[in-house]
C-alpha cells in the first residue's frame, strides 16, 4: 500500500524525469549514425598493435570528413564518416596507416545513402507507434471481462502513459549523451527501444493481471476491499517477481556493457536504461494510475 498511498510523490519523480528527458531532445535532439544519416563506415584492424585514438583522429583531420573513431575488440577501430568518393576513401586508408608507415588490415568499409537513411529514420517511427498501437489493442482485449471499477480500455490508456515514459527516458538520457559524449543512435537503438516497450508491458500487465484476479476474488467472497486496496495488494503480491526479473536482466547487460564488444555497448546501455525505467513505470506510474483513474470517476 505505500507506494499507492504515496503515488503523488512517484508522479513528481516521473514528471521531473520526463520534463527533463524532452529539454534534453528540445535543446539538443537526438545525435543520428550512419543508418540515419547516411555516410560511410570504416572499420580497420592494426595486426602491429593499435595506435591511440587521438593520434587516428589527428590523423584524419586534414580530411575534414566529420569522423567519429571508436575502439573496437582489441586492435582496431570503428571510423564514422560523412558519404565518401572514391577519392576520399583513398584519402581515408592513407590517414589511418600513416602514410603507410602502419600495416592495416580492412575489415569492413560500407556506405549507406541519405536517401536509405531517411527510408530507416520513417520506418523507426512506424515500427514504434504500430508496437504500442498493438500494445494497447491487446491490453484492451486482454482485459476486456474487467469493467469495473475502471474500464478495460482505460487500462489501455495508462499502458500507453508508461509506455511514453519508457521511450523518453532512454532517448532524453543518449540525447545529453550525445550532446557530451559524440553517442549516435541507430537501427540498433530503435532495436533496444522496441525491446524495452515489451519488456515493459510485460511488467505492467502482469500487475494488471493480479489487479484483475483480485477484483475477481473480491466480487466472489463479497469481500468488497476498496479498489486502492486491491492494487495496493496486487503490487504486494507481484513486487519481488517484478525486481526479481528485471535484475537478472540488468546483471546480464551490465556485463555485456562492460565486457562486450564495442559495437554493441550503446545497445546494451540502452537497453539497460529502458528496462530500468520500464520496471519502475509498471509498479510506481501504471498501478497507482489506475487507483487515481478510479477517484476520478467518483469525482465526476
């Protein structure tokens, strides 16, 4: 009951986070990679031993092709660059080897257009709204035989406020990221946001579900507890599950952050920080929404 009793002060906490999570994109936006933008990525190795990033970027300088270096596995480096000619990809391989002076091994060197860029950038935002589209419609199917105290739709409604919470919350923190740090968004983050919002609503319903068992039992034994009761209980009952669950995912992408490779450090980060916010949405912002949808209906 204490986290019902005490929603108000979960608000507060939510809408400073998310307040800040939108001045963060307001101010700064989110940085877009190469999937977005378009551009070219090099990846190369050093089988000598690598050089320091800084020298690589002193290096590529000169060039002025906006290049973003980042180590990967134990010798090599990750080159995000604005769209080369083929001139400039020459340019490019000489800087890195300097003058040929280091012996380089090429691993990959793609290029994406800004024409695909824009085709992912508008797919991104389709695959988003169409997974919480089908979130809400079988959250609202799912609960459809529960009317009382608060509709089944409603509890749709709610899904999609944390939902919401989920996603600005990772992409206010890599939009600070990005304007400190240089971190790019990609496929793979829409990829961590999507995983998130499943995540989430996996937490959410399985509150909602007690939720409605509860209301079952209640209505059977003619034990009429108030409906702030009964989720209060329901959250009781579904609490150590919740953080039980959700801690050994976040152990698992802590040391996938820490020891993974560098690829997939910004994924892993994502994902780390919308499981986080997802869980605390379904127990601190979704349950007690409803304890205050139903006050609201008595009020009217």
């Amino acid at each position: 009951m204490f986290i019902v009793t005490h929603r108000k002060l979960f608000y507060i906490l939510s809408s400073l986070i998310i307040v800040a999570s939108l001045v963060a994109l307001a101010l700064w936006g989110l940085k877009p990679g190469i999937d977005f933008k378009g551009g070219s990525l090099f990846e190369i190795s050093y089988p000598d031993g690598r050089p320091e990033k800084a020298q690589v970027e002193e290096a590529l300088k000169p060039l002025a092709v906006d290049a973003s270096v980042r180590p990967t596995r134990e010798n090599g480096y990750i080159i995000r660059m604005k769209d080369l000619t083929l001139v400039e990809q020459g340019s490019v391989r000489n800087a890195v080897s300097f003058e040929g002076k280091q012996k380089i091994v090429e691993e990959r060197f793609d290029t994406i257009g800004p024409l695909l860029g824009r085709e992912a950038v508008g797919k991104s935002f389709v695959a988003i709204a169409l997974v919480i589209l089908c979130i809400v419609i079988f959250v609202t199917f799912a609960f459809r035989k529960v009317s009382l105290p608060v509709a089944s739709w409603k509890y749709g409604i709610i899904t999609i406020v944390a939902l919401l919470h989920d996603v600005l919350v990772p992409a206010g923190v890599f939009a600070i990221l990005g304007h400190y740090a240089g971190f790019e968004v990609d496929t793979l983050f829409v990829t961590a946001l999507l995983v998130v919002l499943g995540f989430s609503v996996h937490d959410t319903i399985v509150v909602f579900d007690r939720v409605r068992e509860n209301l079952h039992i209640s209505h059977e034994t003619r034990n009429h507890k108030e409906f702030a009761t009964i989720v209060g209980d329901s959250i009781s009952q579904t609490f150590v599950r919740s953080i039980n669950t959700s801690l050994t995912t976040v152990i698992a992408l802590v040391v996938l952050y820490v020891i993974g490779p560098e690829v997939t450090k910004h994924f892993s980060l994502a994902l780390l920080i919308g499981i986080v916010a997802g869980t605390y949405s379904s127990i601190f912002i979704a349950s007690p929404l409803l304890v205050t949808v139903e006050k609201w209906q008595k009020k009217s």
